[in-house]
C-alpha cells in the first residue's frame, strides 16, 4: 500500500510526481497549470481575504471529510461576510505513512467542493513532517473573495431585526463526536458540512444584515458575540431551534446543549422585519436551506445579553462556551 | 419544529397551577442530584415557580464533593511516568492545589478523556507497557459498569489496569442532612438514576425516622414539575412518604444486578466529602480480592491533606446553606474558566449552573 513519505516533501521528484499526478490531476485549472511559484489572477481594487487553517480528527466522517470542511470553512467565511468567493490556496502538511489513498480520496473531496462552491484553487504548497510530528493531515487555506454592495456587518444589527438561522443545529458536532467516540444512533447524524454561497446568493436582497456561520462554540457563541459587537439584546425561543431528532437524542443522552455544538454548513441571518418572510421562504426553496427558521429576535436591553424563552416559558441566558464542551459524567 | 412541545406546555401548565395552589405556605425542597439542579436552571424552573416553594441545591455532583485531598493524590499519580490516566471528561479541569489534569497534560503527561470503562480497558489491552489508570468518581449510577470492568480485568488477567475508587453512595449524606440543624429542607427530591439502582428502600428513613418527605424524580422539566407537585400533596394530605415520579426508570426495589456487582467488588469505607467532612461508611473502596486493581494498593498511594480553600463556600452550597451567588468568591474570583471551588468546575455543579443560566438579573 501507498504511503507518503518524508521524500514526497523533498521537493524532488516525488514531490514533482505528486503534484503532477495528485494534485494538479484533480485540482488543475488554467491558474495552477501555470505552475509558477505564483500564479497570476484577474483582480479587483478591493478584495475579502481569509485564511484558515483544518485539523479535525477523524479525517473521515459521516457528511464530509477533512478536505471538503477547508473548502467549505473558506468559502463560508468569505460568503457570510458579504463577498464573493473566488479563489483558495491550499497548504498540506502530511504525515510521514500517510495513506496515498486517503491522500486522494481528500484531494478528490476538495476538487468536488469547489467545483460545487465555484472557486478555483490557484495556489498550493505541500510539507511531509515525521511520524508523530502532525496528526496525519492539517490544511490550511486563504480564500480571496471579491467584495460586493452587499452591506453586512454586526454594526447593521437594530432591536426588532429577525434571526434566523438556514437549518439544524448541532450536527457536525454530534457527527464527529460519535465517530470520534464511536458511538452509534439509530439513526446515523451527519455533518452539515456544506458550502453556503449559493445558498446565499438565492436568498440575499436588501435588508439581510449580518450574516455568520456559527462554527466551533456553535449558535450561542456566535450570537453572543454579535450581541456584544452590536450593543443589543437577543431573545431565542426554545420551541423555535431546529433540530435533527437524532441530534436532539445524543444531546440529551451525553448531557450537550445543541446551542453549543458546531456546525459546518448553516448561517445565522439577521434581517429587517419586513424582509423577514421573503428571506426564509428564498432560503427553504434552496436544498440546503430547506430547514430554515425564524428562531428569535433582537432586542432593547444589556448589551451583549442573550436569552432563551424555554418551552414552559421561563427565560435562562445563554452564554458564551466556557473551555471545552464536555459530557456529563452520571 | 418539536410536534410535542404544544402537549408539553399544557401539561407544564396544568402542574403548575396545581402547584400554586397546594403552595399556600414556604416550603422548602432540595434536589439532590447535580443532573436536577441544571435541569431547573437550564428551563429556567425557579423563575415558574411561587415565591412560596424554594429549591436549594443538594450534595449530588460527585465531581463537587470530591475531597481536594483525593484530586491531588490522582494528579500525583497522573504525573508519574508510564501512567496513563482514563477519566470522564469533568474532571480534565478540576483545580488541585497546584494544577489539574489539562496542565499536567499539557506537561507530557499521558492522559486520555473516556466515555465508558469498556474504553479505559481496551487502552489497558491496547498499551500493555502503560499503567491504566480509571478515576473512578461517582455515586452509584456508575459503580456498577466500573465494578464489571474490574471483574474483567480480573477474569481477563489484564494486570496493567486499575481504579483509583473516590466512588460515593448517596444514602449516608442524606442521613446527616437530615440531622443538620442548620438545614432547612422539607422534603427532598431524590436522584431519579442513582435509585434506578438502589431502589428507594435504603433510603425510607428519611421519610419515616426524619419526617421527610422524598419523591424519585426524573431530569425533564415536567418530571420535576410533577415531583414538585408530588412532595406538596404529601404535605398537604400530612403523610411522608418515599415515592416514585421516575417510574419509567427507577423500580421500587432498584437494579439487583447492579447492585450484585457493586457489592462482589465494593465495600463501605468512611469517605470525606469535600465542604462536608467525613462521613462514615460513604465511600466504596475496592475489596480485598481485586486489590492487584486498585490504584491506592498498587502504587503505594501517600495520603494528602483535605484543606478547603479559604473563602470558598461550596461546602454551604453543597447542603443547601446557601445559594451560590451568596458565595463572596462567585463570579469574581471564581468563573467557570478560573474555578476556586468544586461546585464551578464541573458543569453539574451549581454554581456552574447558576453561573451559567441565571447569573446576571434577567430583566
């Protein structure tokens, strides 16, 4: 069987062979066929940039794989901040004994995302460490976006404004927990890992005012630090937050609050009001939107604050994730 | 989204009516267990409830009353070359006096997060050069599966594997709450999962020697609801009983089997519960039989001194003396991030629920 090894980083002929056959096989494209140490690119005055970096173990799991989750987390980041996204450079760090075929069966993820998101990868760097100095496979990417007049920012954000959010919460984390723990539901959760801009693209108009992916530190986090960022309140109502049943099992079995759990493919979306229905009714036209919701409202109040209305209709704050999201242990 | 959760109002809200009625005067109810205290912080419960009916939390996070004494000793032994620690999750962060097990991992030491037993005994069979060792911390929901994988270790001859036993049984310490003069509780809600195993029988002398009254409850918002509810007919009809509101899971005569095994591999010792003190015959020590897996026997454990640290009140919190925000070090000296005592570290603690939930005015 295959294996990388430290001479695939070498930058000899391994490391020519695996490009050619690897990499530019599946990635190719007129910019990285320029195979310069650069490659040159139609620009505009004013670009979005991000950059990220991916080390999810396992590499594998139930809705994506490690390759696809640095398209995604690239392009998603670019897309909620209003831009859009264009193109990715792609860092590997590989380590020694490596599978070849996972190698590819990642590159080939990659290739598929972006061929769905619509980016080209232009831009790619390769480094093979020794066994035990990385956990088989990190990436890290930038993404280059180009800036459009879509106004978006937490700045936007006004008491009365809708939040909503394009589906379920919750599962990517419960997937890569149970397949990290091997635990087994009936129904197997998988990751919601998913590139968002054309999700947004058919829902945008006028009056969406800040967008976020509520990754690590899931809902919660995300919303409290728009919260903060925009000096309002926020009240969610429990009865509202959409839920997977799977995901809502394994929360009450391993003591997790959903609210705090990661996820790869949905955005939260703060809207006026009055475009609140027409926005949700664009995004569940959309397959990756179908679960979309209203879940909540921004208000006057502490700065920073946000609120959960339970189901019996008592009101807890819901802070910000403290250390690790641990299970219980009785 | 939730089909059900119309039902679930509806019923939430008949109970509460029934409550507000059959509250006419103070009454005074501690939920035992730790999985209780963050249910009615999480469905913000108190916030429901009349003035009249007041919760204080009980003793039942097994993280919150264990002894500091007993986290240094496992941290000492954690830091001992060719161990390797197994441990459910809340511990990771539990201050000792110098450290706690996420800075001696950072330090290189070998220290894994488990979700069962079954995972610490397959790292014993997987690391045969490794000294395992299972941090064994809770009531007796999980001592039995802890039991069942030391009879495997010993059935199997898997000799580097071994439990560090801080286990402790609920029915003692409600005992001494209920001769505290300082408590003032009037009845109790038991710990639905821990009587799942030991039925309700070992623990009828609290209604019938102490006058007070317990319902077995379970974790969802309504069970606590209806145990509520349950504990104020009992007073209203003068009677003082141990009943079962749990009853899909907790049976009157518990879990025999898991009883059994407790029992062929534990025995009572005296135990000291952090905020508490020594309480005779409340912990579970690992017999005689099995003492090639015990961790104390097998590395010749120092004993460490129990010390409390000056200003934190979790021991009051921890018999209901006080509520956590009354604590002076409460959400200033000690966060969930920066926790001083026990009852903030684990996310079972109440004051990790009060911090979490309901700390700053909800207005």
């Amino acid at each position: 069987m295959e294996r990388i090894m430290l001479a695939h980083g070498s930058g000899g002929r391994l490391s020519h062979e695996l490009i050619l056959n690897l990499f530019q096989k599946h990635l190719g494209n007129p910019y990285l066929n320029q195979m310069n140490d650069a490659a040159l690119v139609p620009g505009r005055e004013q670009i979005a940039v991000t950059t990220d970096s991916f080390v999810v173990s396992p590499l594998f799991f139930r809705g994506g794989d490690i390759g696809k989750l640095a398209i995604c987390g690239t392009v998603n980041d670019l897309a909620v901040s209003g831009a859009i996204p264009k193109f990715i450079t792609l860092a590997l760090i590989l380590e020694e004994g490596l599978l070849m075929e996972d190698l590819e069966r990642i590159i080939k993820s990659i290739a598929e995302t972006a061929a769905e998101a619509g980016i080209v990868i232009i831009s790619g760097d390769t480094k093979v460490v020794e066994r035990g100095s990385a956990d088989k496979v990190f990436i890290n990417t930038t993404g280059i976006g180009y800036i459009t007049n879509r106004l978006v920012g937490p700045e936007q954000i006004r008491p009365g404004d809708e939040i909503l959010i394009t589906g379920t919460i919750g599962d990517h984390g419960i997937a890569i927990l149970s397949e990290r723990e091997g635990l087994e539901f009936q129904t197997p959760v998988l990751s919601d890992c998913a590139p968002l801009n054309k999700l947004i693209d058919t829902f945008y108009l006028p009056g969406v005012k800040c967008m976020r992916d509520p990754t690590r530190g899931g809902v919660a986090t995300t919303l409290n630090e728009l919260a903060q960022q925009a000096g309002v309140s926020m009240l969610l109502k429990e009865e509202f937050l959409p839920l997977s049943p799977s995901v809502e099992s394994a929360c009450e079995m391993l003591g997790l609050d959903p609210l705090y759990l990661a996820n790869e493919g949905k955005a939260l979306v703060i809207v006026r009001p009055e475009v609140a229905e027409e926005v949700l009714m664009k995004m569940q036209a959309h397959p990756l939107g179908q679960n979309a919701t209203r879940i909540g409202q921004v208000q006057e109040g502490k700065s920073g604050l946000v609120l959960l209305e339970t189901f019996l209709g008592g009101k807890r704050i819901v802070g910000m994730l403290e250390g690790e999201h641990l299970p219980r242990i009785c | 989204m939730k089909k059900t959760s119309k039902e679930l109002m509806a019923r939430a809200s008949i109970l509460l009516t029934e409550i507000k009625s059959l509250a006419q005067s103070p009454f005074t109810i501690m939920e035992v267990c730790g999985t209780h205290t963050v249910a009615i912080a999480k469905n913000a419960l108190r916030e429901l409830l009349p003035s009249t009916v007041r919760l204080v939390s009980g003793p039942g996070c097994p993280v919150c009353v264990t002894a500091s004494g007993d986290i240094d000793r496992y941290l000492y032994l954690a830091a001992q070359k060719n161990v390797l620690t197994a441990t459910f999750g809340d511990m990771i962060r539990v201050p000792g006096t110098e450290k706690n097990l996420q800075e001696l991992r950072a330090e290189g030491a070998d220290i894994r997060v488990v979700y069962s037993t079954q995972d610490a005994l397959e790292l014993a069979r997987q690391n045969p050069n490794k000294e395992v060792v299972f941090l064994g911390i809770g009531f007796e929901t999980t001592v039995p599966t802890v039991a069942v994988s030391l009879e495997i270790a010993k059935r199997e001859g898997i000799k580097n594997y071994s439990v560090l036993s801080m286990h402790k049984v609920v029915p003692p310490v409600l005992k001494l709450l209920a001769e505290d003069n300082e408590l003032v509780v009037d009845a109790f809600l038991d710990p639905g999962h821990v009587c799942s195993i030991i039925g309700i029988e070992p623990i009828k002398f609290m209604a019938q020697d102490y006058g007070k009254p317990g319902v077995v409850t379970g974790f969802e918002a309504l069970d606590i609801l209806e145990g509520i509810v349950m504990l104020l007919r009992q007073r209203a009809e003068g009677r003082s009983d141990i009943e079962i509101q749990y009853h899909r899971v907790a049976k009157p005569e518990g879990n025999p089997q898991a009883k059994m095994f407790i029992e062929r591999v534990f025995e009572p010792v005296d135990a000291y519960w952090r905020g508490i003190g020594l309480i005779r015959q409340s912990g579970l020590g690992i017999r005689e039989e099995y003492r090639l897996w015990d961790a104390v026997q097998k590395f010749s454990l120092p004993v460490f001194d129990s010390r409390e640290t000056p200003g934190c009140r979790c021991g009051d919190v921890l018999r209901g003396i006080i509520y956590p925000t009354q604590c002076p070090l409460f959400g200033k000296h000690c966060t969930p991030m920066k926790p001083v005592g026990p009852c903030m570290v684990s996310t079972e603690g109440s004051c990790a629920a009060y911090h979490r939930y309901a700390q700053r005015s909800v207005d």
